[in-house]
C-alpha cells in the first residue's frame, strides 16, 4: 500500500520534475542570451564562463553564437572556449564536433588553425579527433598539420595507428570497378600523403633495425621519408649509411633535398674526406644548383686546412658554375693571397660571377679591391651590378666619411635598386644626421624605396623616427598601410593599428614623451596584436592565401600539363582539369579585391602573355569583368616558362605584391634550374622588398617552397 501511495505521486510530480530546468540551464540561457545581443562587441571571456557550466547546454550555446559571429576573431575565442568541455560528458561530443568541423571546412585559414590547434590543446580527446582529420579526406594542409599536434606527443597506444599510416601502399583507385548502383552515395577518396608517412615514420623508427631500413629505403616513393631513413641510420651509426648516402648523392636523378641530406650525413661520418668528391660533384655542369651551393657551405664550413687548400686552388678557374662554386667554398678564406685570386672576378665576363665575386668581397672586408670596385661605379654598370657594388663597398669602408657623402647622393639616384642599397645602407651605419635623408626617403614616390626607408629606421630603433613614420603613413594604402603599422607597433607596442589619423593623435598627445617598447613586453603584446589583426581581416584571397596588398600580380601556369586532372573527391569519379579549378580561383580572387586596387595577370607555358601590357588596372565593376573574360579566353598548351614569367611580374614597379601558381617543374626559359631562378629572384628582390606567395596545383614544388620562404610570403598545395 505504501508503494503504491508513493509511486503515485511520483507519477502525479514528474511533470513538474521535467519541467524545472537542470542545475545552471537557466544560467546558461541568460548568458547565452547576453551574448547573442552584444554579438561582436562581447567581452571574450563571456564564452569561457558560458563553458565553465560544462553542460550540453552550453555546449549548445556557444555552438549556435560561433554561428553568429561575424569576426574571425569571436570565432576564435569560441574556438578556445570549447577546449574547457574537452572530457565533460554529454558536452565534449558537441564541442569537438564543432573544432573538427572548422578546421576541415572553416573558408578562412586562420580559423582552420585554430581548431587545430585548440583540438591539440583537448588532453581528453583531441588526439581522438585529430586522428580523425588525418585519415579523412580535408585539405592537405589540415591534414599534415593534425599529423604534427599528433605526433607531439606520442605514447605507447599510438604505435600500432602510426605503422598503418606509414605502411599504407598506395592511394585507394579513385576509378573502382567494384561500385555498379550509380543512385548510391558516392563514396569519398582519402589519399594517403608522403608527409604524414614520413612524420608517422619518425616516430616509429625505433622499431626497425638497419635491416628493415635498408630494404625499404630501396622501394621508398617518397624522397623526404628517404632523407628521414638516412638521419635515422646516421644517428645509429649504420656500418651502411655512408655508401648509401654516396650513392644518393651521386644519383642525378635524385631530388636535390635528399642528395643535399646524404651530403650532410656524409660530412658528419667521414668529415674532410669527404672534400674531393665533393669538389668533383661540385663542378659538374649537371649538378643542380642547389645541391652545387650545399656542397660548398658544407666545404667552407669545415674549416679545415687541407680542405682550403683544395677549393683555394680551384679560383678564378674553369666555368662559370665552377667559378661560383669556389668562391663559396672558399667564402671564410680572407689572407691576401686568397683574395688577391677572388678580385680577377670582378672583370670576369660572366655578371653572375661577376656578382657572386662583388658579394664575397664586401663579405670579406677586403680594402684593396676598392679601387676596383669604384672603377665599376665609374662606368656605365648595370643596375643590379651597380646596387651591389654600392653594398660591397659600403661595407667595406664601414662608415668612412668620404663614402658616407657618397652614399647620401646614391640615395637619391635614379635607379630603384641603387637607390634602396643606398638607403639600406645608410640605415644600416645608423648615423643621427642621416635620419633626414632617411626621411626623405620615407615619402618617396617609389614604394620599395618607401619600404627599405621604414625598415631601415625601425631598425635603428630611434624614438625620432616615430613621427616621420606616423606622417607619412596618412598617406599609405594597401600592403604598405600593413607594413607601416606592423613597424609602428613593434616600435611602440601601442593598439592603434591601420588606423593613421589614431596614430597621429597618439603622437601629438604623447610624441615628446614617447619611448620605444622593449623586446620583452613586445613578446607579451603579441598575442593581443594577433587578436586586433583577425577582426581587420581582408575578404580577397587565392587558394587560401589572403590578399592584403593593393598592387598584386597574379602569375599563373597555362602550360599542358593544366589540362591534366587533380585528385578526385569521390571513387569512380573524374577529378577536376587543373586549368578549371585556377580559373575559377582566380576569378574569385580578382571579384573580391577592394575596390581600387591595382592587379595585373600575367600566365605563361612557352611564353609569357600579360593581361595588361603595360601598368596595372584598378580594380572596378570594368576591369574586374574584363580580367575575368581574359581569364576564361586562356587554354591549356605548351611547356613551363615560369622564369620569364616571374621576369616580366618584376618589371612592373607598382607591384609590391606577387602571386604564383604552377603545377610543374620548369622546362622552358631563360632559367630552368631551380636553384638558379630562387638566385634570379633574390637578386631582382634584394632591394625592392615585394612579398611572393605560391601555390603548388597537382602537387608539391620545391622552387616555390623556396619562393615563398625566401620573400615574407605562404606556399600552400593542392592535388
């Protein structure tokens, strides 16, 4: 009877019951809606109480407001919020869901690693879902990034998942005969990719003895995993490392990357035994350039008595390549003798030798070649020539005052490239009474000039230049506002950002009072300057890459190989012609640049064919519809002049920013070596400062991983 009275009113009250929210569901609503009401203009930490409830419910909530955010930075601090309910049960799943999500398909990258880097900081379940990411079919980027929060902190448990990785053969065919119903779902292709085996390797190489490795070095596809197997059996102290290294290293066929690690394995077993086949390797006209210039760093920094004697021998003999290369072997080798063979260089035929011999003696010092060198600048030199003698001597007179007088006229001379030597040079040497010259310089029409200026006064880390920099920015657009503001802020840590006429109140309010900021409260400022810069981000990019510049050159691959296809998404399926995809990128691109921004494009395969003939266009409705029907106009032919192409991006003197896309190797130009166009470039950039990003289509390309890395800019690629 006493049951039954009981359960009848449990019965009778659980209406009730169900309808009283749960402990804090009412707290998260109240919050939930405060937040939703200030959207972009509430306090961050609102997200981190909002998470500390760690319920599904707020699990729920912040789900919903990442939604309605409209900055990337809201976003982000959401983002870092759900790390909290990382290992709170029925909110986790949720929370995770939503950083899994962003970081395969968020459109903006910064958000993209963000999730990633948030799911590595979840100790509970983020190795879990970065698993998850590395084995689905997301952007190659994502992927090899959650390859590497994964593999920072491997344990016992992960052993057998990483041989999978690394074992995996081949890619699943993405033209299955097996699948007949064509109303199914089309099933997804996961490729499996070389650096996420080679990170997978890294970590289970304890695991196989030199035996195993040996074998499998021999099928290896991937030359970065083989560059891997060779540092592992060096640090073992493999009896079989080193002739398996000399033959890598003797093999023409092999990438350059991987002879360039066989040559340092090489050097760190045998040391200077290793110098006369080096020498021989060297000066072999097949040896790509890279690999030449490796062997030579490696030579010179031995350090070793015989070793110089050896390449001391080889200067001012044999050709060009050969030339070169004994002037780097030979580049800390400064006693007169020595340098007596380097100064024949300076007549010599050849202006790449001619260059590299100009360099290594301002390098070393060398006082007598002056009369030389100014003999050159005497002459009708030319201009890159010219900015590089301008350099050499400079550091070699090191101030001297009759130069210094000199310099000061250089800064103002004709050419582009001799006048920011002059200018980088002056900054440099730090003089107060350059600082007016430097200033100057500051508001010259040519923007690289205006470039090598203000790197040169933040350099010199002078409270006096912050009000020249901060006039002279009232007058900057574009890349530049960006460049004026990053240097303004690394001066004076102050929040005001690409906003000119703050920093021009900030000044008058406080520029007799002003210091500089210290190194180490810059440190601690960084992250709240990363914070401002996601909610001032542009809209405008290409594959990724975001365009911050208003004078941007777009380079792009219409050689045949375009018309080959990227990987499929999906079995059974055709992938996507190259050409097609960077068309459509392209002219995204171009659809969202601000308005007013000059762009130009230049596409290349056998030859070079430019939008624009002359100048750059601003972007408008017009131009951006006649750039777009251009684009659609361009087919697929030909072989691969990227060279020439990046020539003609240089020639352009109002781009400060240069953009490339290629999907193979050069084989047509006046330089198809890679290490030779990554020389070429640094040359045309040495003193004009454009910033270039690159983008590998239908595979990875060491030219432009270097391009980018060498010039301030990003290297993505997409199969």
């Amino acid at each position: 009877m006493m049951y039954s009275t009981l359960r009848t009113l449990l019965l009778a009250l659980l209406p009730l019951a169900l309808a009283v929210p749960a402990a804090g569901q009412g707290d998260v609503a109240s919050l939930k809606a405060e937040i939703a009401k200030a959207r972009d203009e509430v306090e961050p930490e609102k997200f981190v109480e909002l998470a500390n409830f760690k319920s599904k419910a707020a699990a729920d909530a912040l789900v919903e407001l990442f939604g309605t955010m409209s900055s990337i930075y809201m976003q982000r601090e959401i983002l870092r919020a759900l790390v909290i309910l990382d290992g709170e049960p029925g909110a986790q799943q949720v929370a995770l869901d939503l950083l899994l999500t962003t970081a395969t398909s968020a459109s903006a990258p910064e958000l993209r690693e963000s999730a990633l880097i948030c799911l590595g900081d979840c100790k509970t379940n983020g190795k879990a879902y970065l698993a998850k990411i590395i084995q689905s079919d997301a952007d190659n980027a994502t992927r090899e990034s959650a390859m590497k929060l994964h593999t920072a902190s491997p344990d016992a448990s992960d052993a057998e998942w990483y041989r999978s990785l690394y074992t995996v053969p081949k890619d699943k065919d993405s033209k299955s005969k097996g699948r007949k119903d064509k109303d199914a779902e089309p099933e997804k292709v996961v490729y499996s990719l070389p650096k996420v085996r080679e990170l997978a390797f890294r970590v289970i190489a304890s695991e196989f003895d030199e035996k195993d490795i040996l074998a499998q070095f021999e099928e290896e596809p991937s030359g970065h995993i083989r560059s891997a197997m060779l540092e592992v059996l060096a640090q073992r102290d493999s009896t079989k490392v080193a002739k398996l290294a000399w033959d890598v290293l003797e093999d023409i066929n092999m990438p350059g990357y991987l002879r360039k690690t066989a040559a340092s394995v090489l050097v760190g077993i045998e040391g200077p035994k290793v110098a006369k086949n080096f020498i021989k390797i060297g000066q072999k006209v097949v040896t790509p350039i890279d690999v030449r210039h490796e062997l030579a760093r490696l030579l010179a920094e031995l350090k070793d008595e015989d070793v110089d004697s050896a390449t001391n021998k080889l200067i001012a003999k044999g050709k060009n390549h050969e030339k070169i290369f004994a002037l780097l072997a030979t580049r800390y080798q400064a006693d007169e003798k020595t340098l007596k063979k380097v100064r024949k260089g300076i007549k010599d035929k050849s202006d790449e030798v001619r260059n590299e011999t100009i360099v290594q003696l301002g390098e070393r010092r060398d006082t007598e070649a002056l009369k030389d060198l100014r003999k050159l600048i005497d002459k009708k030199t030319p201009e890159v020539l010219l900015s590089i003698t301008v350099e050499a001597i400079s550091k070699i007179e090191n101030g001297d005052e009759a130069w210094m007088a000199e310099l000061q006229r250089y800064a103002a001379h004709d050419w582009t490239e001799v006048r920011n030597a002059a200018v980088t040079e002056l900054a440099r040497l730090g003089r107060d009474e350059d600082q007016p010259l430097l200033a100057a310089a500051l508001s010259h029409a040519n923007w690289s000039t205006r470039l090598a200026a203000l790197r040169g006064m933040e350099a010199s880390r002078k409270v006096e230049v912050l009000g020249p920099i901060i006039n002279q920015m009232q007058s900057e657009e574009g890349r530049m506002l960006h460049e004026f503001a990053d240097a303004l802020w690394r001066l004076t840590g102050e929040p005001y950002r690409l906003r000119p006429k703050a920093w021009l109140a900030w000044f008058e309010d406080n520029g007799a009072t002003a210091t500089l900021i210290s190194d180490e409260v810059l440190s601690q400022r960084a992250k709240e300057e990363e914070d401002r810069r996601l909610k001032q981000i542009s809209r405008a990019e290409f594959f990724g890459i975001r365009i911050q510049s208003k004078r941007v050159v777009f380079i792009v691959d219409i050689s045949g190989s375009m018309l080959e296809s990227l990987r499929s998404e999906y079995v059974d399926r055709q992938g996507e012609p190259r050409i097609d995809r960077a068309k459509k990128e392209l002219k995204k691109a171009i659809e969202d640049l601000e308005d007013g921004a000059l762009f130009n494009i230049i596409t290349f395969s056998t030859g070079v064919e430019p939008w624009l003939t002359e100048g750059v266009a601003g972007a408008s409705d017009k131009t951006r519809q006649e750039a777009k029907d251009w684009i659609d106009l361009r087919g697929a032919l030909g072989a691969t002049n990227l060279y020439d192409a990046i020539q003609m991006g240089f020639a352009d003197q109002e781009a400060d920013t240069i953009i490339i896309l290629s999907d193979g190797e050069p084989t047509m130009g006046a330089i198809q070596d890679q290490g030779g166009i990554r020389e070429a470039v640094a040359r045309f950039n040495k003193h004009r400062g454009i910033e270039i990003h690159c983008i590998a289509l239908g595979g990875s390309l060491q030219i432009l991983e270097w391009l980018a890395d060498d010039h301030g800019g990003r290297y993505t690629h997409h199969d």
